[in-house]
C-alpha cells in the first residue's frame, strides 16, 4: 500500500472511489497509510439502487435492465464518479459478497472492479471463488488495488 501511495504521490495523481459490495475496505486501506490525504480525495459507499441512482447518478433503467452487479452499472458508476470527482483516478465497485444473494446467471463472488484514468476505462469482470463476505471483500480490493497500481505506472 505504501508503494501505492508513494507512486500516486510521485505522479501527483489523486484517487476517488465509489464501493458497494466492499463498504468502504477500499477506501479504508488507502486511506489508513500515512500520507494518504495528499492523494485520496473521496470514497463513497453506495450500497443501496437508490443510492447508486441518487448520489452517483446511475439511470435507474440500466439498474432495471442490467441490474446493479453489472457491467453497464460498473461503468456508470466510475465514469459519474469522475464527474463527481474531478480527481485523475476514479475506481467503481459493485457485486455480490455473499453468503446469500447470488443466483446462477450472478452467483456469489461475482464483482466488477471499474478503473478509470483520463479518457482510459477499464472494466474488470472477477468471479471469486470464495464463499465467505469478508474472503470476497478483501479479495476485490487486493485486486482494486493491483489494477491501480497497472492504471497509475
């Protein structure tokens, strides 16, 4: 995490995230390296449709058609955080932690990890094969973390 902090410091990159299935772990683990306030600006923990529709502005039609562990809700929800934001790196977590919850077409441990840098958009589609919460939580943000590391060389 230190070297995380040190890069985005280096590059005067700041970083913003919006989480849902991790409540804020994301945030939590950049934020708990000391040094941290020079590069992270926000973390939201948009849990609820309503909040994802509210705060972040997803169209509730993709939620309706697509569902909120979804590509098309991923990208929204990084792609308005970085209006929201105005930071360099904005980072979109949504998907299903478990234990309960999954069904077959979106079983549990099904996460999409959005990354987004500039004009660059990365959507991450991961299915963790874990089926404990706290396993799948800590799972999505180490590979969060891995995917900003790879967006801010």
């Amino acid at each position: 995490m230190k070297s995380l902090i040190k890069i985005l410091t280096r590059k005067k990159l700041r970083i913003s995230v919006a989480e849902s299935c991790t409540g804020g772990l994301l945030a939590s683990s950049i934020t708990s390296v000391s040094g941290a306030s020079k590069v992270f600006n926000l973390g939201f923990v948009i849990y609820s449709n309503q909040a994802k529709i509210k705060i972040l502005k997803v169209n509730k039609n993709t939620i309706q058609k697509y569902g909120a562990v979804s590509y098309e809700c991923c990208l929204e929800m990084v792609k308005n955080l970085s209006r929201i934001s105005k930071t360099n790196i904005n980072v979109s977590i949504t998907g299903i932690a478990g234990p309960k919850g999954g069904t077959k077409q979106k079983p549990v441990g099904l996460v999409y990890i959005g990354v987004k840098r500039g004009a660059k958009i990365q959507i991450n589609k991961c299915l963790f094969k874990s089926k404990k919460r706290s396993s799948i939580q800590i799972a999505t943000v180490k590979k969060a973390l891995d995917l900003i590391l790879r967006i801010a060389k």
